[in-house]
C-alpha cells in the first residue's frame, strides 16, 4: 500500500488556537504560549502539540521536557501524527524521561501509519538496530523505501546502502546508486562520498548497467 506523505508542520487545526498560530508567524513566541495554552486545555490536539514543541524547543518560555512530554503526549492520545513521531522521538532518546523502545515503537508506528515521514525513517533504523523490536533488515527496508519514496534524504541514503549490502533484499547496485544520487540530490553528503565509492568499485568489476 502506498503510503500517504506527510511531515509534521506547526498548523492550527480550529479557530480558536489560529490567533496563537499568528502569534508564532510573527515570532512572538510568549503570546502565542498563552494562547496555545489556552486552547490546549479546551482539548485542541494541535494546540497541544504546538505547545509541547514550545516546551521542547524552550520558545517563549524554558526549555521544559516534562512539560513538552505531558502536552505532546496528550495530543499524541487524540491521534495527532506530528505529536506521536515527537513522542516516540523523546521515548527514543530519554529526553525528559526514562528511555523505553517499546514504548517509542508503539508511538512511531501509530505516526508512521498515519503518514509521518520521520517516524517511517525512525522505525527503519530501529529495525536495522534491533531497538525495541526484533533485529530485520527486511523489515528495516520496507519503512526506509516509504520514506524515500516520500523524499527524504536520509532514508534514500539508507536505502542505497541496504541494496549495495544486500540487507534483507537482493544486492543491486543499480538500485544502490539510483538511491544514492536521490539522496546526494537531497543534500545527503554521505550519500556523495557513498555514491563516488561505489562507483569505482562498480565499474571495476562491470556490475551496474549502463
């Protein structure tokens, strides 16, 4: 199934939490605290989330990790994607609180099913790691091609080194350096030094199609 792409963005989703939105396109990060806040307590999702990355980034306010967990994971609870990938992200990496992968998984894969771009990457490099979930290069793949399908550099990167390897799919270096010029394209610089290794190490042995 193809996968529907999205990256988390700062956008309000009622009325009532747009004024705050306004604020923080004006860079007046304290009004748009208290306004976020505000409809936060009203239930908004979205405003939640934006006032857990608030929290998280220390705008408008200190930096406060507890608090960016609470409001994001309040948010994550309502199906918001932006907020699930920033949970799991903090589950990840025990930021703001005690590091769980089983519980980062569960957030990331709520994410990535919805469509987040970064949580699809997140989950390929915690099934090429074995974080939280059994070690599968295969399954590692299938997460790394949704988000480079979708564009992101990163993913591509990974993706050429999985067919260049073999990990968990056939070794094709065809396929090993179309992903690598994708990502070098996409500003991914270890995916140039990637692409100019295998390329003289290809055209020594005659392996990639003209």
């Amino acid at each position: 199934m193809p996968m529907v792409c999205k990256r988390p963005a700062l956008v309000s989703s009622s009325a009532a939490s747009q004024s705050g939105q306004d604020a923080y396109d004006r860079g007046d990060f304290a009004r748009a605290l208290a306004l976020w806040r505000k409809a936060a307590d009203a239930g908004d999702a979205r405003a939640q989330d934006n006032l857990g990355y608030l929290y998280f980034m220390g705008k408008g306010t200190r930096k406060d990790e507890a608090r960016a967990l609470y409001w994001g994971r309040r948010a994550a609870e309502q199906g918001d994607m932006s907020a699930q990938t920033r949970i799991g992200h903090l589950y990840r990496f025990g930021v703001g609180i005690e590091a769980n992968q089983r519980e980062a998984f569960k957030w990331l894969r709520k994410a990535a099913l919805h469509g987040s771009v970064l949580a699809a990457k997140y989950l390929g490099s915690m099934y090429g790691g074995g974080e939280g979930v059994r070690k599968s290069w295969r399954t590692a793949g299938l997460w790394y091609q949704r988000a480079a399908d979708c564009g992101d550099a990163d993913a591509q990167e990974m993706l050429g080194a999985i067919y260049e390897e073999g990990a968990g799919r056939p070794q094709d270096l065809t396929k090993a350096i179309y992903w690598y010029e994708r990502a070098a394209a996409g500003g991914n610089a270890d995916a140039a030094d990637d692409l100019e290794q295998l390329y003289r190490r290809a055209e020594k042995k005659g392996d990639v199609a003209n």
